[in-house]
C-alpha cells in the first residue's frame, strides 16, 4: 500500500505560468517531485513538407532531458534523439494537435518545448499538461495582437500516468513506483471525455480485463481533477 496518499490520488500538482520572459507562453509544471519547464514558440509560415496550398498552420513538440534531471546524469542528445525521446516528442505534439484546429491558425507554427529539469516519474504527462497550459497562453497573445482571428483550441486536454504495482492500480506513478509496475499506462483525455492516447503496456505478466477498465476510470477521475486545477492557474 502507499504510505504518502491513496491509491487513486493525484501528487501534489503546481503550475507556474509565464516562467521564463522570452517564450509567448511559459509554464513550469511540477508532479510532484517531476519538473518540467514547458514553452511555446509562434514563428510564421508552416512546414516544408505540407502542401503549397495547404492555409492550415501546424504545432510540433520536443522533449528533452536535462542532464541532471535523473539520478545518473544523463548525456545530452546533441546529434541523435533517442527512441524514447522520439516517442514522446511525438506523443505531445499529437496529442496537442488533437485539441486544436489548425485551420484557424494559418501559415503559423507553434512548437512546444518541454525541457525536464528534474525527473520522477510521469514526465511526458507532465509534459503534455504544461505544454497545453502554455499553449493557451500563448494563442490569448496571439488573439490580443491581432495575430489570430479565431481561439484555434477546441477544448482543453489533461495527461496522467497509471499503472498496477503489486495487484493494486495507482494513479500518477512516481519513479520507484513505475520502475516496479506490472502494468505500465499513460493517458491523455479531452475536458468532455474523449480519448487521445491510451498507452497500456503488460510489463510482466497479461492482466485482466477489469484492471483495464479500472485503470481507465482511475485516470479519467484524475485528468478531471488536473483540468480543474488549469481553472485556477
């Protein structure tokens, strides 16, 4: 059993909105002991590979671990991005781009950096979070300078981890808790409901059908509770 909460609770969630000055949207997101600096850069015009006739804009994410984010320090990916960091690179901007119409921002393309300055567990969640937040901060610039016409977010997205360690399912796995979980979950939801990514991964044995369905409930409750906590930002 967990001594420092429930299992279905949350740990202690801050956001620091416009934490840096230079970035049009900044916020440090801490899960805990997990940090993660996230920004959100505009540049005009749009990737090279979209179409000439293509008006839509485009938002893209990375991810990086600072090199004394972790225990061990960790080498900077200076030439070659890792697998992992490719996954969730590619798991933010996704999951971003699922709560936006991108036809409303044209020729704009907005990256999302989130930077981890320190590491225990639930990063890319953390990542996603404070990405959105920054995201939203920056396209209320970009209304109020007359940059954008219409507010591109469709609804606001939440991200948390998950997982079964020892038979019991936790919500917002820590590092020690994830580095020994059964069942491995990592879950991005809109404000209504709707599923973007639901990532569950049997690292030891298959499990039932039911812990599924509980891990799924557990997270919604907790994603709820997260956009909640945007409100008051």
């Amino acid at each position: 059993m967990r001594t420092d909460r429930k299992n279905d609770e949350l740990r202690k969630i801050k956001f620091t909105k416009d934490f840096t000055k230079n970035a049009l949207g900044s916020v440090l997101a801490e899960f805990g002991d997990t940090r993660v600096i996230t920004t959100a850069s505009v540049e005009e015009g749009k990737p090279k590979w979209m179409d000439k006739d293509d008006t839509r804009g485009w938002l893209t994410a990375e991810y990086s671990l600072l090199p004394s984010s972790t225990g061990t320090r960790c080498q900077r990916e200076r030439t070659k991005v890792s697998g992992r960091t490719q996954e969730i690179q590619r798991l933010i901007g996704r999951s971003l781009r699922a709560c936006v119409d991108l036809n409303k921002m044209p020729d704009i393309t907005i990256t999302i950096d989130a930077d981890v300055i320190q590491a225990d567990g639930g990063t890319r969640t953390a990542s996603i979070c404070g990405g959105f937040l920054a995201l939203k901060i920056a396209i209320e610039k970009l209304l109020k300078e007359g940059k954008l016409k219409e507010n591109p977010i469709i609804e606001p997205i939440g991200a948390i981890s998950a997982g079964i360690i020892d038979g019991e399912v936790r919500l917002d796995l820590n590092y020690e808790e994830d580095s020994h979980a059964q069942v491995d979950s990592n879950i991005v939801l809109t404000k209504s409901g709707k599923i973007i990514e639901f990532q569950t991964t049997a690292e030891d044995e298959p499990y039932e059908y039911d812990k599924m369905l509980n891990i799924f409930k557990v997270a919604s409750d907790g994603i709820k509770k997260i956009i909640d906590i945007y409100d008051i930002v």
